[in-house]
C-alpha cells in the first residue's frame, strides 16, 4: 500500500473503490493534523470523487510547506480511464 496516493473521501466512499495502492484519510483529519500524516520531504498524490475538492486540500497544504498533487477528475476519472 503506497502511503504518497491518498483518497480525501469518507471511508464509505474508499471502501466503495478506490485506486490501487491509495490510502484514505479523510479531508478533515488531513487539514486538522497535517503533521501527522505527512513528511515535508516527500511528495503526496491526492484525489477526492472529481477533483475539485482534492484540488482545495492540496492547494492549502502546499501553502504550509507540503508537497502535493491533486489528481485530476478524481477517483470517477480514474475509472473512465483505467
């Protein structure tokens, strides 16, 4: 399981499907704590059901110093192209 793809929905949502490899740690959790979940050193994939959310979230912890990217169109994109 990587720890660098993380899905930001509720875990109903994860359990439901997600990419392979990825980790779910909800929206919340993420922003409330960052430090916990994540290294400043490495570089984090995160994507929510269309992106726009993720794109948010990754958008707020780049400005405190971490290292993400917002997978585009989400989990639902992921699906129509894989």
């Amino acid at each position: 399981m990587s720890k660098n793809i993380i899905d930001i929905r509720a875990k109903f949502d994860y359990d439901a499907g997600h990419i392979k490899d990825a980790i779910n740690i909800r929206e919340d959790l993420l922003l409330n704590n960052p430090g916990y979940y994540l290294n400043k050193k490495e570089i984090y994939y995160l994507y929510c059901d269309t992106g726009h959310r993720s794109k948010l979230v990754s958008n707020k912890l780049n400005a405190l110093g971490y290292k993400t990217l917002n997978i585009e169109g989400g989990y639902k994109n992921y699906l129509i192209n894989f």
